[in-house]
C-alpha cells in the first residue's frame, strides 16, 4: 500500500531541506562560492560594496519583501508618536547559508532592531527568543527511533516575523528601505 506524505496545515512558510544542491554553481554560472572565500559584511555600507552588492541586496530585498508579507511593520505620520516616545535604530545582519561541504547556498540578510539604546519595561519586556536545549533535541531522537518515526528537517522561513508585540514601537527607516512617503514613519507589529 503506498502511503501519501500530506505536510500538516501551516507548513507554506517551511521549506524542506530533504536533498543539497550539488553542483554548487552561483546565480552567474561560475565556480561555486565557498563559504570561507566570502567576508560577511557588518553592516548595510559593506553589504554595498560591489564585488557581492547584487547577491547582498537580493537577500535584503528578499528579508523586506518577507516583512511587508508578515505585516511586521506599517506607515504611519511622524505627527502621531507621543511626545517624548523614543524610536528605534535598526541594523541589517548578514550571513551566509552553506551546505555540507562548505559551499553557499543562500546570501541571507536579517533586519534587527538595535534595542541597545531603550531601558527594560517601558520599551520591552524580553530580548531574547526561546531555543531547544540539547538535551530535548537527544530525547526527541531517542523517541523517534524506539517508535520507529521518520524525521523530517524543516527551516522555518522568517519564524521571528510572526510574534505580536504588547508594546507599542516606533522604528527609525530601515537603511536602503525608506517610507514610501514623507512625513511617516514605521510602527512595529510584530516583533524583529
């Protein structure tokens, strides 16, 4: 009898990662890219430098469209911040994705919002998100294995984007993505 594989509903924003691109060719038909020969930029300003700004700015415009898809952030008047309410600086934070020999197969770009500048319980509650310890992840093989279960890897496109914020907040442009229109600025609804 053949079994049909049905993904649970809510899976359209995971990607399967079940087999690796092989033959580890860039978008431009060249050798491949190895993780080692690429230098991650710090910030937006290095991003744009020209020997990787195409692929750099591919990954941000893919970070932002992934925002505006989310409703993370929208636009309203400057004219509309309560008086003395602080707004918060983003950054972009680089990086890239290599398969198992090393190769990239993914430029990704992330905006983060600098929270270094605002003081705990008027701007925010927590700064930190909720990671699996190793001990869960052993325990969860463990079991999978007496039961005889097949284990799929999912990656979870953009799963910070999806947690609502309790606390009003204001955020600066983000850096090469200004408002559409002047006189506005960003509101955050769900958290960076």
């Amino acid at each position: 009898m053949a079994s049909s594989h049905c993904d649970p509903m809510g899976f359209e924003d995971y990607k399967a990662y079940l087999t690796f691109k092989t033959s580890h060719m860039d978008r431009r038909g060249q050798r491949g890219l190895h993780g080692s020969d690429i230098k991650i930029p710090k910030n937006y300003r290095q991003a744009m430098q020209p020997k990787h700004e195409k692929l750099w700015r591919e990954a941000m415009d893919t970070e932002m469209t992934a925002v505006k898809a989310k409703e993370v952030l929208s636009e309203i008047p400057c004219s509309e911040i309560p008086p003395g309410q602080q707004t918060i600086r983003t950054m972009q934070v680089f990086d890239v994705k290599t398969d198992q020999l090393g190769y990239v197969v993914q430029f990704k770009a992330q905006v983060v919002a600098r929270d270094d500048k605002k003081r705990p319980v008027i701007y925010f509650k927590d700064t930190s998100s909720i990671v699996a310890r190793m001990a869960t992840f052993r325990m969860f093989i463990a079991v999978c294995i007496i039961h005889g279960l097949t284990i799929y890897q999912r990656d979870i496109n953009t799963a910070y984007l999806n947690t609502s914020l309790s606390i009003q907040q204001f955020l600066e442009e983000v850096e090469g993505y200004p408002c559409k229109n002047e006189g506005m600025i960003c509101i955050i609804d769900k958290a960076l």
